[in-house]
C-alpha cells in the first residue's frame, strides 16, 4: 500500500515538474516572466528604435546658410551655435520648452535651449548663419 502511495506521489511529482519546464519554455524574452534577456536581443531592440529615420539620441547636424531644418512629429532641437530663426506652420509656432514659450515664424531662436516639433506640419528652423543644431527624431533639410 505504502508503494502505491510513493509511486502516486512520484508521478504527480513528474508531471508538475514537467508542466512547469513546458511553461518555462514559452516564456517571451524580456516579459515579465522571462525578464532575463540577451545581448543580441537587446542589440535588436536599439536597432529598431533607430531605424526609420529617427534617432532615440541626439545628434549633431550642421546647417547651412540659408538652408532650413523641417522637423518631424516629436523631433527635439537644441540650437548650439549660429544664428537660427523660427518656422511656424501658419498657425502655431515651434515650443520653446525651456523658456515655455510658442516661437511664431521669424523669430530668433536662442542657443542651448530645448526646442520641440509637436506635429509633422512644416515646422523646424532656417539657418541665417551656418549652425550646429542637436536633432533627436525625424527631419529633413531643405
């Protein structure tokens, strides 16, 4: 009788154990049950980020003289050296978020602070001088 009993308890024993491998294995990497990762699966993580021409750091761009910046829905801009003036989009302007201003077309943009393109609508900056401006996000140069 006590043979039967330990060999119930075995089985029962074997089959969650072998139920709780299964369910292991089919655990999607970085979710919440499988939160262990690796390198090359986090590499293609970050190269997805960046592909479609958008960037998730900044970069540095050089404009030049007369050219403009266009930027894309989200795209930041920080303006580190030259003389750059505002594109609005008829209506509203460029957003300002350090001064927490709304810059309308034409007016100058002060270096080093943080610009933002709320909507792809024709927005950005025109260079009056050759300028380095940090994009992160989509843009064009026109």
């Amino acid at each position: 009788m006590k043979k039967n009993r330990i060999s119930v308890l075995i089985t029962i024993l074997v089959l969650v154990l072998a139920t709780a491998a299964v369910f292991a294995e089919t655990y999607d990497p970085g979710s919440a049950e499988d939160p262990v990762v690796t390198k090359s699966y986090v590499d293609a993580q970050i190269a997805a980020l960046k592909t479609g021409g958008t960037a998730s750091v900044f970069e540095p761009i050089n404009v030049k003289a007369g050219q403009k910046l266009i930027g894309g829905a989200g795209t930041e801009l920080i303006l580190r050296s030259g003389d750059a003036y505002a594109i609005d989009n008829g209506v509203d302007g460029l957003s300002d978020v350090t001064s927490a201003k709304d810059l309308k077309g034409g007016v100058t943009i002060t270096a080093n602070h943080l610009l933002l393109v709320p909507r792809a609508d024709g927005r950005g900056l025109e260079a009056g001088s050759d300028l380095w401006v940090m994009v992160k996000g989509s843009y064009t140069i026109q």
